[in-house]
C-alpha cells in the first residue's frame, strides 16, 4: 500500500465515507479509521501528508488523538472537525498546535481548502528538515537558489546576510525568475526559518470581494452571517515569514491597511479592536519595478518605502544562460523522481538546442520543458520565436548559448570545448571574453 497523503479518523461512518471519497476524488490518497489508536499506528516521523480528525469520539478523543500526534512530530498538520457546541474545545486545540479545524455541517471544498494549505505546510518542513540535516549552511544555499553564474553567486551572498537579519526585502524580478524560491531560501536560512511558518499570500489570485476576510480573518458577530471567528491568512504567518506575492496589485483601500499591518506587525481581525501581534518577517514581490507605479498614482510611496529597505533583482535567464545546462539536468532530475520514469539522458546536443532559445518565461518555462523531456513529449516544446531581436543580437545569444552549452558538457575543459566546435584556443578565449564566460563555472 502506498504512503496516504490524509489520515481521516471520525467514528461516523457516513461522514467517514463520504469525506474519503470526495478527498479520493480530487486526487489524494486517504487511509480512514474509526478510532484514533489504530491511526496512530500509521503515523510516524516522517509522514509525509495531513492527518483530519472529529473532536467527539469514543475512546481516544480528538484533542487526545492530537497531543499523541504532535509527541510524535510537533510540525504534522492537525486538522479538527468538531460540532457547532465545540468550538471553544476547537480553539484551545489551536492553541495547543492543531494546524485548522472546520465546523460541522461543513462544506468539502473548506476541509479541502485546509488540507492543501497543511500539506504545502508539510512538504517545507520535510524539505527543510533534510535539508538542515544533510548539507552546509552553502549547500542548503545552493540547493534553494540554483545557479553558479556569477549573478547567482551574488545573489547566494546577499541573500545570507539579508537573512541574518529580520529587515523586510522587495524582491523583483520577471516571471518565473524564482522569487518565491528566494524568499523561501531567505526565511530557511533566518531565526523564523527555524521556528516559524512560511506563509504565501499571492494578491492577484484573492477576490477583491473577499479580500480582507481572507487577509485579516474576524470574530464572531464581526457581520451578518459570520456566526464563528475565523484566523485570516496573515495571522497565520506569527511568527514566520510572510511572503506577500505581486504586492503592486493590491488595490488603493488594502494598501493602506497593508502599511499599517508591517509599521505595526500586528493585524486587526474585522469585528474587534484589539489587535494580534504578527511578529513576523515581511518579504514582498513584484514582476517590474513599483516606482512607475507610484508616479501613476496606483501605488503608495509610503508603502514602498516600507517594504523595500533592501531590494533584491532578480536576473533573466537570458543573463546567465551559463546556468542552463545545470539547471536543465536539475530539473530532469526531479521531474524524472516525481513522475517515478527512468532519467533520460541529457545530451550535449540537446543543451546546445536549448541554448538558441531566449527562455522568456525563464526559470519556470525551463522547468516545463524539462518535465516534457521526461515524459517524452518534447516534440510539444514551442518554437523559439525571438521576437524583438535584430539578426546581430540574435546570432551573439546563440554564439553565447552554444559556447556555455558546450563548455558545460565538457565540464569546463577548453581544449575539449574548441575542439569540439573547431575554434583556436585563442579564439574560444576572445569569444569566451565577448560573451563574458568564465571557465570555473562549468566545472561540477
């Protein structure tokens, strides 16, 4: 039997069920029990996924079941299911380290809501917890911001003195550069990163209806209708990190409440006047540079002011194109373990193809194709258009492309390089200069 991503433990056989086949449903693996001691036998250290379990029950009893599940790995995702009369019972439990719990009569898109967040949840800590237990404070480094041009190199610098201290960053950069992988690579290696969630919150995916309830949670009371409290998703970051992605599209009314949330690090659930300490790292994004933004009008400078006391620029992937044999083979790699196929072998050949491309959308449209390389789909791979470029700055991209290429696969040897592309020695050097190509970074 395969390891289940959700451990579900109610004694209602009916709720049981029928949660169990809605969860199956939609993709996830679910081991369901009636008592919580049998589910505890499943449950161990390295349990990979969520464990949902009713408060009311025989025997063992949900806040038993999770101090038991917590003794085992304090960072497991608890999420309780409890009656309308045990909500306080339910709030103690969060008190006491339960990731969320939902109400009954629930609706399953709620229970699944929880679940995704607590397996996300799950999957960092285990990531990091490998992490911190296998490598160098460097290779930890490396692992999470991967590259060894000398931008990256850079960047790995900056990113661990920035992390030494708890100063808020704006972090920029196009699509698919890896801004939330830097500022995840920034919470892992800070104080919160040993203690503390880290939380994303992308404000271009929050319905503007619904955005403050989302963001700063309420009380009960707080409206008609709310008739429980509910933690906003900012409140979930106490202690940790919060990571507020594409921050330039927050609308004019939530940027106002946003400055006063990071000058005061506290957040005010709707519905109550008294606030809740944060004590937590803010790290912003955005895919261009907010200044135009303010000079339009659309932006506050107050708040830009706030959440860039340090920047980090994130370069292209056409910057560093000495990087994208490492990282293709990476991303084969992964994608060859995370859909269980042989690795297939990545050739010279192969590289220097990918090199005539421009990677618009970079580090994520990288990844892409490496997963369609994987599942022998490359075929599907669209056609680099190159749009923009004149005929000279199209011929040096790829000059520069096949040279790194070639280089990478040779790992770092020039004589090997200019032999294989029929240049001088002397030639490969002087392109090698144009192009601003240094040796020691294609030598693993």
């Amino acid at each position: 039997m395969s390891d289940p991503d959700i451990i579900l433990v109610d004694d209602d056989e009916d709720i049981r069920i029928s949660l169990s086949q809605s969860l199956e449903m939609t993709g996830h693996e679910v081991l369901a029990f009636a008592r919580a001691e049998r589910a505890l036998e499943r449950i161990g250290p390295n349990f990979g996924g969520v464990v949902v379990s009713d408060i009311k029950m025989p025997g063992m009893d949900g806040l038993q079941f999770l101090d038991a599940v917590l003794r085992i790995d304090m960072t497991i995702p608890v999420v309780l299911i409890t009656g309308h009369g045990d909500v306080p019972l339910a709030v103690e439990a969060l008190g006491k380290g339960a990731f969320d719990f939902v109400e009954k009569p629930f609706a399953k898109d709620r229970v699944a809501s929880a679940i995704a967040r607590g397996l996300q949840h799950r999957r960092m800590v285990l990531e990091l917890r490998e992490l911190r237990e296998t490598a160098t404070v460097d290779k930890r480094l490396e692992s999470l911001i991967l590259g060894q041009s000398a931008p990256i190199v850079e960047l790995r610098r900056k990113v661990e003195t920035i992390a030494e201290s708890a100063i808020d960053v704006l972090i920029t950069g196009a699509t698919g550069t890896g801004k939330e992988h830097v500022a995840r690579a920034i919470h892992h290696m800070s104080g919160q990163g040993r203690a503390g969630p880290f939380v994303t919150i992308n404000l271009t995916a929050l319905p503007e209806t619904q955005i403050e309830i989302e963001l700063f949670g309420y009380v009960a009371g707080a409206f008609p209708g709310a008739t429980r409290s509910r933690i906003g998703r900012l409140e979930h970051g106490r202690g940790g990190t919060i990571f507020l992605d594409e921050i330039g599209s927050a609308p004019p009314s939530l940027q106002a409440k946003l400055l006063r949330v990071i000058e005061d690090r506290a957040v005010l659930p709707l519905g109550t006047s008294e606030p809740v300490a944060l004590e937590a790292r803010f790290i912003a994004s955005s895919r261009s540079p907010l200044e135009p933004l303010v000079a339009a009008g659309e932006f506050r400078d107050d708040l830009l002011y706030r959440i860039n006391p340090v920047t980090i620029r994130l370069p292209p992937l056409s910057d560093r194109p000495e990087d994208l044999p490492r990282l293709f083979q990476r991303f084969v790699t992964d994608a060859a373990r995370r859909f269980k196929k042989p690795e297939p072998e990545v050739t010279p050949e192969r590289l220097i193809a990918l090199a005539n491309r421009s990677w618009a959308g970079n580090m994520r449209e990288l990844s892409n194709a490496a997963e369609l390389f994987v599942l022998g789909l490359e075929n599907q791979i669209p056609a680099e258009t190159a749009c923009g470029q004149t005929l000279p700055e199209r011929m040096d991209r790829i000059e520069r492309g096949i040279i790194a290429a070639t280089l990478a696969a040779q790992n770092g040897s020039l004589k090997a390089t200019y032999e294989v592309l029929g240049l001088s020695r002397k030639t490969l050097y002087d392109k090698m200069q144009k192009h601003g190509l240094r040796r020691e970074e294609f030598v693993n």
